[in-house]
C-alpha cells in the first residue's frame, strides 16, 4: 500500500508498506541506531544508494 503526502509530485515523500526479511530489518535498524538515525531515514539513504541517487 503507497500514499502520496501531497497528491502525486514526484518529488514529495511517499509513505509505503513493506516487508523485508528479518535479519535484513534488524541490520538496518541496528546501523539506524548507530547512526543516530530513525529507521525510515537509514532505509531511505540504503535505496539511494542502491539505486545511485543523490
């Protein structure tokens, strides 16, 4: 399930539904933990870099 905050611009947040593994949550969230970061934002930043955006 996806939700636009703002009614569909490509540049605005979108809120999103996901399930991962377990182990791959854990090591997120535990580098979000590490990194003073919520787990959201630390996500956010691994797809950037995932997918080479800046």
């Amino acid at each position: 399930m996806t939700a636009s905050d703002d009614g569909g611009d490509d540049s605005a947040t979108t809120r999103t539904t996901i399930e991962v593994d377990r182990d791959v949550w854990r090591q997120v969230r535990s580098d979000a933990v590490a990194e003073g970061q919520n787990v959201s934002e630390k996500l956010e930043e691994v797809l950037e870099e995932y997918y080479d955006m800046d």
